[in-house]
C-alpha cells in the first residue's frame, strides 16, 4: 500500500473539506456538534474540513447521515 497522495488526490481531499464546511455551515452546525451527531471522534470534522485526513468511508456514510443528505452530495463539490 503506498503512503503518499498525488497533488490532485490532495486537492481533491481538500476539495471534499471545503464542501462538508459548507453542507454543515448550510445547517447552521458547529464543528463539534456535527460531530457528536455523527459519532465522531474531537477534532475530526476539523480535521476532514481542513483536508488534513483521507477519511473512510465509514466516516462518510455517518456524515452524510448526520447532515441528513445523501452520500454522494458530499461529492458535489462547489464553486
């Protein structure tokens, strides 16, 4: 298994983070309150929004669950 990301998988995990910033934000959710609804660990959604994780899919499915959206507009990255 290899261990660095391409530039483009970097920025697309950034990418990934500026739209759950934005989903979240949307609902008017703390960092911390998002993740206590999803079942996440401290600093975790800070850690995804900030690009500084590749996060599972695990994580994905209970975030999208939190924000009460489909999984794939986590996807739906914005201008």
């Amino acid at each position: 298994m290899r261990n660095k990301l391409s530039r483009e998988e970097k920025l697309f995990i950034r990418d990934f983070g500026m739209n759950l910033r934005a989903l979240r934000e949307e609902r008017n959710l703390s960092q911390t309150k998002l993740e206590a609804i999803a079942g996440l660990s401290k600093n975790q959604v800070w850690r995804i929004e900030n690009g500084e994780v590749n996060t599972t899919i695990s994580n994905l499915k209970l975030l999208a669950k939190a924000l009460n959206i489909d999984i794939a507009q986590l996807f739906e990255f914005r201008d």
